[in-house]
C-alpha cells in the first residue's frame, strides 16, 4: 500500500476513535450518575426502574446484526452517520420529558446509536487492518471507554455545580453527541468500490444477500462459540460492575472513596490493557488469551466474597478487568477472521446482538440469586462459574486451532 493509501487508513481510524470516544462519553454521561436521579424526580414507580435502566441496551439486540449486516452491503459511512446522527439528537429529547415513561421511550431510541455505531465501526476497523485486527479493535474500545470512564466524573461535576439541574446535563450530553456526529460528517470517507457497487441493487436483491449472510454467519461453528464467550464475558461485567459496588459497601463496609478506587481499576484496566492484549493476540493467535482470560476473570471474581482486606479486593478487580481485557481484545478479531470479508460486518454484529443478551440478562440473574440465601457468594459463584465453563467449552471446541493465527496470516499476506 502506498504512503496515501495509509494515510487514509490512519485518518479514518482515527475519526472512529475520537468520534467513538465523544459518542460513548455523550451516551455514558446521559445514564450515569443521572439516570436514577432523574427517574426518581420523574416520579418514577420502583417496578419500572429497571425497565428504564434497559430501555438503551434493547436496541442492541433488535438493530446491531441488520445495521452491520447492510453496511457490508450499503457501505459503512451511511449507518455511521446514521449512528451519529442518534448520537447529536437523542439527548435533546431528554429535556423535553415531563413524565417518567417518556425516559422509556428516549432511552429506547438512544440506544440505537450504540447498537449502530459500535460493530459497524469495528467491521471498518477489521477491513482497515486485516494482520492487525485485534490491536486495533482494542486500541478503538479503550479509546471508547476513556469517554466512558470520564462521563460519571463530568456528570456529577455538572450536577453538583448546578445544583441537580438535569437540563443542563443533557445539554451537555447533546454537545459531545453533536461533536460525535460532525467528526463523522467531515472525516470519514467511503472506502472505495463499496457504494457504487451496491447503488444498483433492488430493495429485494438486499434483503435477500442480507438474510443470506445471516445464514452464513449463524452457521459458523467458530462464530458461534466466539461469540458465546463474548456473550458470557458481558453477562459477567454487567453484573460485576453493579453488585460489586453493593458488596463494598454493604458487607465489606469500605467507604465511598476506596470503593470508587477499586471501581475505577475495573473500569480503567481494561483501558490501559486491551491494546496490549490486542496486540499479543495478533502475534499468537486468540485460542490462548481467550482462554487464560476466561479463567483469570472467572477465579478472580470467585475469591472476592471470601475477602474483606482492600488491598486484596483491589488486586482481584484488576485480575479482573486484566482478564476481561484478555478476551475482549481476542473476540472480535477473531469473529472477523473466521468469515469472509463480505461478512465482516454482519460477524461484527451478531457479536454484539449476543453481547447485548448476555449483559442485558446478567444483572437480573444476579438479582434473583442475590435474593436467596447464598446472597454474594451464590451471586459471584455464579458469574464465575459462567467464565470458567465457557473457557473449557471454547477449550475443547477447537475454534482457535480451525484458523491460521494473525501472524501466520499476515505471513501468508506478506507472500502473496
């Protein structure tokens, strides 16, 4: 490839990036801390809380697959505008809510803009770099996660200096969706060939090669398991980041600030990790970080009932976030190098419709297992179990050992 050729490549990387990272920090900012405050000062009934609380993550089971599907189709840059476009707009709805299930129906059409934006933009990704997929697919996600470490920090800095005025705040949520979508308007080009090959087709032929690729996709043994540890390792850190909060201070009895501490590791080690682990990935191969990883987080989180000692609790919420890091960097490179590149996208979206079940379904099992008489050590038990069997699942199916690794990959490139 030429000098302009990556340069390209480098400019479009970049935009999804700083894009992502604005989108998820406006996304982020516009649930945390806000969400339940805003419910309550709505009037909102208890039952319904948690039916608000998952009103955004819907979205990500119903669209991720279609929209990624047709952008390997119709092209990326389309369903990303169509991503930032959700982005710039749904935060100005908040301000016009007078009763607490239009929240409901907000945060339902907020959620299509993370459904959208996040696969498609990882399918652009795995299609940019293809010997460099698990690198830089992490690299995006702790890009996108500093926006998300910092929107709890800006949006309670907002409500403390405003005095809880949640208008402004989704102001504020609307600035940062508004950037995300003029950095997509003005940087991110059409990779060439795509749309002009695809302008000419019917609205049948589409849906039929859509449908098709969903066929092929689903099909996919190696798909299906990859994305199923993916799917558990969301079903595990949605609960995680919930209920540990409520073990740290209801039963370890540590106070707000060593408790942010340890939420904060589990939070940020992921950021500083995943590029690295994306990039081991790459050299060789995903079977084993996959696999440690699982077992890493799984073990951690089974010890952190049978501790009390802070030091300790931090170092198992690091070995924690270090695992999940592991796993997270492997999955979606993998996904994309066991289909054709016709299908990455649709890869990409499957991914994250299962991603989305497990963490939707996470927390509410954790719920009710908290509420028997095993409480936090039924709760974590549990979640670790679900790590550690889906290690030995991915273990003994072999799904690593059917493809060549990246390095033998781009080995094979570099020849042709």
């Amino acid at each position: 490839m030429d000098m302009k050729g990556r340069v390209v490549e480098s400019r479009i990387f970049w935009t999804l990036c700083i894009m992502g990272a604005f989108a998820i920090l406006s996304s982020t900012m516009s649930k945390n801390p806000v969400l339940k405050p805003f419910a309550s000062f709505l009037g909102a009934p208890t039952e319904w809380t948690g039916v608000i609380a998952a009103a955004s993550t819907m979205p990500g089971i119903l669209v991720s697959l279609p929209a990624a599907s047709l952008s390997d189709i119709l092209g990326r840059r389309k369903f990303l505008i169509v991503a930032g476009v959700v982005f710039a707009s749904a935060p100005f709805l908040y301000v016009f809510i007078t009763a607490w299930w239009q929240l409901i129906l907000v945060r339902f059409y907020h959620g299509f803009a993370t459904a959208i934006f996040v696969p498609v933009a990882e399918a652009s990704i795995a299609e940019l770099y293809p010997t460099r997929r698990g690198e830089r697919i992490s690299l995006f996600s702790s890009v996108t996660y500093v926006g998300r470490f910092f929107a709890p920090l800006t949006g309670g800095y907002l409500l403390m200096v405003t005095s809880n005025d949640f208008h402004v705040l989704y102001l504020a949520v609307g600035v940062a969706g508004v950037t995300a979508l003029v950095l997509g308007l003005l940087f991110l080009v059409e990779r060439e060939g795509r749309s002009s090959a695809v302008s000419a087709k019917s609205t049948s032929e589409t849906a039929k090669k859509m449908f098709s690729g969903w066929g092929k996709v689903a099909s996919n043994h190696g798909v299906l398991l990859a994305s199923f540890v993916q799917a558990c390792q969301y079903y595990a850190s949605g609960a995680v980041e919930f209920f540990l909060v409520g073990y740290l201070t209801e039963i370890v009895h540590l106070d707000l600030f060593l408790t942010g501490v340890i939420s904060a590791g589990l939070v940020g080690t992921p950021i500083l990790a995943r590029p690295y682990m994306g990039r081991v990935s790459d050299k060789i191969g995903r079977r084993i970080p996959i696999v440690v990883g699982c077992l890493v987080g799984g073990f951690a989180l089974l010890a952190i009932p049978f501790v009390s000692l802070f030091p300790i609790l931090l170092f198992l919420a690091l070995a924690y976030g270090l695992g999940f890091a592991m796993v997270t960097a492997s999955t979606p490179a993998l996904v994309s190098e066991l289909v054709p590149r016709e299908l990455v996208g649709t890869s990409m979206g499957f991914l994250d419709t299962l991603m989305d079940v497990g963490q939707t379904i996470g927390p509410i099992i954790t719920g009710l297992i908290l509420a028997t008489k095993y409480e936090y050590f039924g709760s974590f038990g549990a979640l670790a179990l679900v790590l550690i069997v889906s290690s030995v699942i991915f273990l003994i199916s072999g799904v690593a050992k059917e493809n060549l690794s990246a390095t033998q990959s781009s080995r094979v490139l570099r020849k042709e």
